[in-house]
C-alpha cells in the first residue's frame, strides 16, 4: 500500500524537478483560479467531500524553482521547507474560511492538456489524522497538489494534503503522503476571468 502511494506522490512531485515552462498556445496566463470538488475515502471505508479554491496570481519563475530544488538535494527536507517558507507566495489554495499560501506553482504540457503542480508551505488537512492509530502529524510540513485540465479548464487531479519530501527515487524525489490514499480532485474547473 505505501509503495503504491508514493508512487502516486511522486509522480505529483516529479514536474518539481523537470518542470519546463510549456511551448506552444496550451500556456495560460496567470491569474486563473480553479474550482476542485475533493474526494477523500478514509481508511475505514468512510467518505467525505468538500469544494478547494485554488488561485494562481503567477506561476514560479526558473531561479526561485532552483532554489527550492537546490534546497531539497542539499538540504533534505528540512531545507525544502525553509526554500518554499522564503519563497514569495504565488497564490492561495483556500476551503471555507482557511486559506493556505502556494509557493510553487509550475505548469507543463501533459497528456490531457496542461499538467499544474502546486506545492504549499503548511499542511492543508490531516486525513485519518483522527484515528485511534493515527501516526504522528510531526515532519507532513507541505501540500501537493497536481492538476490535469485540458484547453479549456476543465479536468481532474490529485492531492497529498500532508506530506513530507526527501531526495530519493527514480525522479530524484520521494513523497511520503499522511493519508492512506492521494485525495482525489474528481472535478476541477477554470472559472472565467
């Protein structure tokens, strides 16, 4: 099970490390906002879902991507955290009156479209974090999120909500994610500027 879902995780993470800016008219111009309605399934087979707002004021430009990158490989998690804790906010992943700072935002061309991965500097939820067995919170420093949206705004994604990054891995990065499973992003949505 956690192989599995760090392979997911790092598969969010990967565009972190090969991220080039996109070519050709699929790039869009920040700002954009999104709409995201999660999905989460908890260990017991219980469910649970809610709405995130996701607004990019611009995407990361190359040399803060290198900081935060050079960060990670030389000083594990702990710098990765103090990089994107530095680095300027680029927009805002909100749920009802929280409101969380993105401080990585990269698109790329991806098979459905544009591929938008987000990086936060503070967990955003503890999913089954409320369980009698529940690990500790202690080192889930960031949320990942990673949108597919095709030409028009319109696609799907995936969310670590608490997890922690170390170098390692066939893309150089490992994410372990606190919740069993990746929460799902079952329908995401451009809103019109």
């Amino acid at each position: 099970m956690k192989r599995s879902r760090n392979l997911t995780a790092v598969a969010l993470l990967a565009t972190l490390v090969a991220a080039p800016p996109l070519l050709g008219g699929m790039q869009q111009k920040a700002p954009e906002t999104f709409t995201a309605n999660l999905h989460v399934t908890g260990g017991g087979g219980g469910a649970a879902a809610a709405t995130i707002v996701i607004d990019i004021k611009r995407y990361t430009a190359d040399a803060e991507r290198t900081a935060v990158e050079t960060a990670l490989e030389t000083g594990g998690f702990a710098g990765f955290v103090a990089a994107l804790q530095k680095a300027p906010a680029v927009g805002t992943v909100s749920h009802g009156e929280k409101s969380w700072p993105i401080r990585w935002a990269r698109e790329q061309a991806g098979p459905k479209g544009r591929a938008i991965t987000l990086v936060t500097d503070q967990p955003i939820f503890f999913v089954g974090g409320g369980a009698a067995d529940a690990k500790p919170r202690a080192g889930y420093e960031v949320a990942l999120i990673q949108l597919q949206v095709d030409s028009i705004g319109l696609g799907d994604g995936t969310m670590a909500a608490a997890a922690r990054v170390r170098p390692g891995g066939e893309s150089g990065v490992q994410v372990d994610d606190y919740a069993d499973k990746p929460i799902k992003l079952v329908t995401v949505v451009r809103k019109a500027q």
